[in-house]
C-alpha cells in the first residue's frame, strides 16, 4: 500500500523530465566519447608528421575538425536540452506557486462568507436589543413597587451600609483616642507603654458592648 | 583505524600486521581465526575507502598489494578471501555481485548504502532539491556533484543507497517511457 502510495508521486511530467535528462546524460556521454577520438586523432596527426607522412596528417587533422563540428553541434543541443528541462521544471513550480495562491484565496472567500456585513449589524443590534430589554425590566420592576417595599429596601440597604461601615472601622487602625496635648507632654516612651496594654482591653470591649465603644471613640473628640 | 586523512598523494598506510606472515594464512584455531578475520575487514574497508575502490574479484584481487605482501612474500589464499568477504557480506559491508551462487565477485561498501542514502538525502535537502528527478547518471557524473562525497560512485553502490531512501519513503525510483534508465524524485520525508 505504501508502494502503492509513492508511486502516485510520481507525475506524467516526471517522466518527460527523466527522459529528456536520459537523453542529455546520453549526449554528454556521446560527447566525452567523440572527444577521445578527436584526441586520438590529434596524436595521430603529430605521429604522422613526425614520420613525414604529411598526407595522412592532414587527413588526420581533416577528421579532427570534423570531431570538433560534431563536439559543437551536441554542445549546442545539450544547451537547448538544458533549457527546456530548466524551463519546465520552473513552470512546474509556477504552477504549484498558482495552485498555492488559489487556494489562499478560497479560504479568504469562505472566511469573509461566513462573516458578512448582515450578520455582523444584525449581532449589534440583537446586542443593543439585549440592553434595551434590561433597562425595561429594571424600570417595570421600579413601577411596580409599592411606597412600603421602596421604604423597606432603602432601610435595609441603610442597614447594610451602616453594617458595613462598622465592619470597615473595626478593621481600621486606632486613631489616638487620649487628649493629644497629654501626649505630646508626657513624651513619646510614656504613652507607648500605657496605649499599649489599654489599646487591648479597649478592643475587646469595644466588640463586647456597643455603648462602651460609643463613649470611648468620643473620647478624643471631646478633647 | 589508519589514518586516511593523510594527504591524496601519499600511499595507503598498511597497520603492522600487514608485515606479520602468519596474518596471511588462515588460522587453525577459531578465536584466532575470528579475530585474524575481523582484522582483515578492518583492513579491506579502510584499504577500499583510502583509494576510493569498490569493486572485487576475488581471483585477481590476491595478487594486489592489499592482499600481497611482495616484502615478506606472502600473499592471502582465494579460499580465504572469500570467507573474510562472507563475513564482510553479513555485516552489511559487502555483497556479492556477478552470476548466483559464484561468489568470485563482490562490491565493497567501505560507507554503507545506509550512510550513502543520508549523505545524498542530506544534499537534496541543502540544494533543495525536492521533488526534482534526477538520473542516476546525473547523480553520479554530473555537474551539480562535482564537489559531494558521493560523486563517482559504483552504479551498484548508488542503486542501493537509493534502495534504502525509496524504503524510507524519502526517494522514488521510476523508469522513463524507455523503461531502461532509472531516475529518482527526492522527498522531504514520507
């Protein structure tokens, strides 16, 4: 199967492309072999001229020549087969670079389809729609309360509020509760030792009775 | 090892064995003759890498230097030679070549087809040359190779290390419309 898989790899132009290299591999062998020759009769012609058989040299060098015509020719060809493969294998390559942006802009298409300007507006709107039923719920609600409840909730939320000031005051920490001109006399060591201890009973029972801490936090203030 | 890296023009460097008569005649004992075998591999893979060989027959090759040492006039029997190129076979280092069953001939991997078919993997990757055909030819004689490793390698050798790439899933032999010459497409992987 996997066999099976690699050889749909391979393409018809593949195949046109291997067989044109076998045929450029095939004439650069053809021109190695006729250099060889060429070669040989080169040799050949000196050998000859150098025996004196001048004839025989220059039918030699005739043959050289003729080597030589050939060797250019498959020169030639091999360029133009050179070409041709080059400038297939490029267009393969522009096609896939085609297919590439085809399919990016298939994507793109189908992207900007499934968010059209309709169903974004229509978003908003049913967006705006959901606040606007809010506001109405809230306002109705308001309407359809009687003066008692509206008297009721805002005591409840004052006792909240007051619930939550307190709870924020306990956590607070303790301003001087001593008359500052004390303080400032008796020096700083003084009041440290004193405030120290007394700041402890103070907190617990501040917690313990609400009119014990009503009279001890003003304290300061009548001072 | 020898030292292959020494420069082109000087010999092939034979380790001191080489010298020693009694390497050149089979061993009687079997662990002797295990390691006088292994010592021989050794010695036909760096031999054949040094001079960048890789070919055998085994009936002419007992008179090359490798296997004939003219200086202490010994030189190692084909019988021989053929149970050192077994073993060299079943490491993977070797395989016979020529008609069935003849075993007078073999090819020499000094690099496994294995090594060859990354090397060359490799090259196609940092040329990028993927999903290019080439002809074997082309791979090993062309322009484009002059400078690899693997330029000027045995036909048989490059066939197998194509072998191990198109196993892989990394390579895709094909034939033309001829159906005589091979080429190969690299991949990227499977």
């Amino acid at each position: 199967m996997g066999a099976g898989n690699s050889k749909a790899k391979i393409t018809a132009q593949d195949k046109a492309i291997l067989d044109m290299k076998i045929q450029r591999d095939k004439l650069r062998q053809f021109q190695k072999r006729v250099q060889v020759v060429l070669d040989r009769e080169d040799a050949l012609a000196r050998e000859l001229l150098h025996k004196g058989d001048k004839k025989r040299a220059l039918l030699a060098l005739r043959r050289r020549k003729y080597q030589e015509q050939t060797i250019s020719k498959t020169e030639e060809q091999l360029l133009n087969l050179q070409q041709l493969v080059e400038t297939i294998e490029f267009s393969l390559v522009q096609r896939d670079v085609l297919f590439g942006l085809e399919q990016g802009n298939k994507v793109l298409t189908q992207l900007n389809s499934e968010m059209r300007i309709e169903d974004v507006e229509r978003l908003a709107e049913e967006t705006a729609e959901g606040i606007a039923y809010q506001n109405e719920v809230s306002n109705i609600l308001q309407a359809n309360m009687s003066p008692e409840d509206e008297e009721a909730a805002l005591a409840e939320l004052e006792q909240l509020e007051k619930e939550e000031s307190d709870r924020l005051r306990l956590n607070l920490p303790h301003a001087p509760r001593h008359s500052m001109p004390e303080q400032v006399v008796e020096g700083l060591g003084d009041t440290g030792d004193k405030t120290g201890p007394q700041r402890h009973t103070e907190l617990q029972e501040e917690s313990e009775t609400d009119e014990q801490s009503q009279r001890l936090r003003n304290e300061p203030m009548l001072a | 090892m020898t030292t292959t890296a020494a420069s082109m023009d000087t010999e092939f460097q034979f380790p001191e064995i080489y010298n020693f008569p009694p390497f050149f005649t089979r061993q009687p004992n079997d662990s002797t003759w295990k390691e006088q075998r292994r010592m021989w591999c050794d010695l036909i893979l760096s031999y054949y890498k040094y001079n960048n060989l890789s070919s055998m027959t085994l009936a002419e090759a007992v008179s090359d230097p490798l296997f004939n040492n003219k200086q202490i006039h010994r030189s190692l029997r084909v019988d021989t030679l053929r149970e050192v190129v077994e073993e060299l076979v079943k490491q993977g280092n070797a395989c016979w070549t020529g008609p069935k069953n003849t075993r007078d001939a073999c090819l020499i991997f000094w690099r496994k087809p294995e090594a060859w078919a990354s090397i060359i993997h490799q090259w196609a990757s940092e040329n990028g040359m993927f999903n290019m055909v080439f002809t074997f030819f082309e791979l090993a004689n062309g322009d484009d190779t002059v400078e690899q490793e693997f330029h000027g390698l045995d036909p048989l050798t490059l066939r197998r290390a194509l072998d191990v790439l198109q196993g892989q899933g990394k390579a895709q032999l094909f034939v033309g419309t001829s159906d005589e010459d091979i080429g190969v497409k690299f991949f990227h992987s499977s």
